[in-house]
C-alpha cells in the first residue's frame, strides 16, 4: 500500500513513472489481459476464414449480448467485487476458443452467447479497477499504459499464430495452443491484488438495479449521448472492419504476421496518444483519426488490386492500429471528462452497448456488402463522430488544449 507522500507525489508526477501509486497493479492487470487476448484475439483473426457462416454470426451475436450484458454487468462486478469479476469472467474467452476447434464446431454459437455474457462483466471491472489504481487526473494515462499491454497482445499472440499455421499444418493444434494463452491469462488474473485505494470502492453506495436500469435509460434523452453515437458506432465498426473484412482479403499464412504488426502499431500509439490526451486534451485525437483511417482504408482497396500476399497489408495494419489506440483513448476520455461531476456509470454502461451493438451488426451485415460500400459506410461514420464530438466539447464549453479528466466518482465500475 503506498504512503500519502507517495500517492501525492504521484499525482504531481515528481515520481518515475513505474513507482508511481498503483502502476504496478495496472502492470499486472496488464500482464493478465495480454495473456488472456494472446488466445482470443489471434483466434478471434481466424474465426471468419475457419468458419466462413457460422464465424460471422458468432462474433455478431457475441457482442449484440455483450451489449444487452452491460446493463446488468455493473451490479454483478459489485456483488463479486473487481477482482473475482475479472478472473471469473475470463475463463469464457478460452472456452470460446475450445469450440472453435473443428470437432467442437456445432457448440460455437452457445458459446458465443456465454462469450458476450463474461465479456460484459469484464470490461464493467476492468476500467473500474484502472480508476482505483490512478491518481486523480491520471486516468488517461493509466488507460493509455494499459491498453499498451492489452494491444501488445496482439503482437504475440499473432507471431505466435502465424508461425504454428507456417509450420504446422493442424488447425486444432494452433487453437489448442490458442486456449492455452487464454487459460495462462486467467491463472495469472487469479491472484491480482486489489487496487490502492479498493476502500473507496467498498464504501460506495450499492447500486439499486431498477434506478440503474432507469439511470441508463435515461441517458437516451441527453445531448451528450447523442452526439457521442458516431464514436461509439465508430469503434463498433472498426472491430468488424479490422478482424473481419481485411483479414478476408489476406493469404491465410501472412494474417498472423500482418495483425501482429496491426498489434505493435496499437501498443505503440496507446501509450503515445493517452500522454497527448493528458498534455494538450482531444483535439490532436479527434483530428488525426480521418487521417489515419482515410490512409488505412485507401490503402486496403489498393491491396485488392495488389494480390493477397502484398506486403501493402503490413503499412494498412499500422495504420489501423494507430485508429483503434486513438479511438480507445477518445471514447474512454470523453465520457470520464463529460461525466465527471455525475456518476458515469450510466454513460459507460450505454457507450458500451451502442459500441457493441454497432460490432454485431457490422459482423453478420459487412459480409453481404462490398467492399467498396464497407470503406464508405465506415469512413462516413468517422467524419460524422469527428462533427458531432467537436460540437459536444464546444457546446459544454471545454477547453480544447487541456485535459479534464479527473477521478472517477463511480459506484462499482
């Protein structure tokens, strides 16, 4: 536990950045959820070229229940506590993969719905456990440090896939391996310790489910709500556009390396752009994001031209890496600044919803569409997100050139 004089140096930042007060747990959350995503995103990539009908469905349906989950995971995430929800819940992830397998085949659907269920509760407890661990003011630099970790996933797991598909010609094999990260990140979430300032969070006030369910509902006549919708779908689509639809295009030997390389270029960025968001606030995000995703998006109408082993999808996936860091940080940032003096439970219980939402029906729709139509669809919803989260920092009145974010005043997650 660290000591007043620490926790203030920290929030002052006299302190190196890895003993400032709660990094290390961060680290092992981290360490836990790189462990765990190793499996399930590399597996995640193969899904849809392993089972070209079903995949496409289990993904949708996975987060279309993610989504419906969200309003009920906070008051489960309270009645576990944090560090129960987040092991308990991983153990999902690599059962997903289990079915997966091709003797396992007809069990990928169940197990998708069991998937979005467990996912819910442990992206309710993961952000909530970030906010007991960072001093105030820090929470978009501790978000950024650890989906740095939770990108790096990407990286491994990918290398790790691309390699055993190169060698090893068994699918079950790689998936078996795959169910084995998986498991290895649930051990290691086992024995997180609680966050420094956990008493915080056991002497909130319990959450009543039925004014929660009301609370959430409600937001659905807020501005703010509404004009975070194009984000919220952007980051949705994203999720089907990046494991889906560019992964198809792919030689089924190179997506490992390629999504590995998306991987590095999302830890990188993760890191890089949460100390922007902190140094000089939304605007350097909010406006590279059309940037980044115009160059990605061209240039993955290029790599059909090209063939399917071009070494174009390597430069397309960096590009979509530094999209998906800037748009984590963005979405995470903006509710905590604009709910800061209310109980942003609700906000992240619904931005969540909409976000997965927009992921399951991108997954079972962008297969029936062509390509072209997928880039324009998506490319229209950045332009719109970047209009309408402009015109929410504007019309609140907040400063473009200096971040907000302070302490959450959650309830539970």
């Amino acid at each position: 536990m660290e000591t007043p004089k620490q926790i203030e140096a920290g929030k002052t930042g006299k302190l190196p950045f890895w003993k400032k007060p709660g990094i290390l747990h961060v680290c092992h959350l981290g360490i836990g959820f790189t462990t765990l995503f190793m499996g399930f995103q590399a597996c995640q990539n193969f899904v849809t070229t392993l089972h070209p009908k079903d995949g496409y469905i289990a993904l949708g349906l996975s987060y279309f229940v993610l989504g419906l989950s969200c309003f009920f995971s906070p008051i489960v995430v309270q009645k576990l506590g944090i560090r129960a929800s987040i092991w308990t819940s991983a153990f999902w992830y690599g059962f997903f993969v289990i079915t997966v397998m091709s003797f396992f085949g007809s069990f990928i659907i169940p197990s998708s719905i069991l998937l979005g269920v467990g996912s819910a509760i442990l992206w309710s407890a993961q952000p909530c456990y970030i906010n007991y661990c960072a001093p105030e003011g820090k929470i978009a630099e501790y978000s950024g440090f650890f989906y740095a970790f939770f990108a790096f996933s990407g990286i491994i797991g990918n290398l790790a896939a691309g390699t055993i598909v190169q060698t090893i010609s068994s699918t079950n094999i790689l998936l078996i391996v795959l169910a084995v990260f998986c498991y290895a990140g649930m051990f290691i979430l086992v024995f997180l310790r609680h966050p420094p300032r956990v008493e915080e969070f056991n002497n909130e006030k319990k959450i009543e489910p039925v004014k929660f369910v009301k609370d959430v509902f409600g937001l659905l006549k807020d501005r703010r709500i509404y004009l975070m919708i194009f984000l919220c779908c952007q980051q949705g689509q994203a999720l089907s556009l990046f494991f889906g639809t560019f992964t198809v295009l792919m030689r089924y030997d190179i997506i490992g390396f390629v999504m590995a390389t998306y991987g590095a270029a999302d830890a990188i960025g993760s890191v890089f752009w949460g100390r922007v968001y902190d140094k000089k606030g939304w605007r350097p995000l909010l406006y590279s994001t059309p940037f980044f995703a115009a160059i990605g998006l061209v240039g993955m109408c290029f790599c059909t031209m090209l063939g399917n082993g071009t070494f174009l999808f390597y430069i397309v996936a960096i590009f979509y890496g530094m999209v998906d860091a800037i748009q984590f940080n963005l979405v995470f940032a903006t509710v905590a600044q604009n709910f800061k003096n209310e109980n942003p439970l609700p906000a992240f219980a619904i931005t969540r919803c909409l976000n997965s939402v927009s992921s399951g029906i991108s997954f079972i729709v962008y297969p029936y569409m062509g390509l072209y139509s997928v880039v324009g669809v998506f490319f229209f919803t950045v332009i719109m997100s970047t209009v309408c989260i402009q015109r929410l920092h504007s019309s609140l009145g907040v400063t473009p050139f200096k971040s907000e974010v302070t302490k959450f005043e959650t309830e539970d997650t």
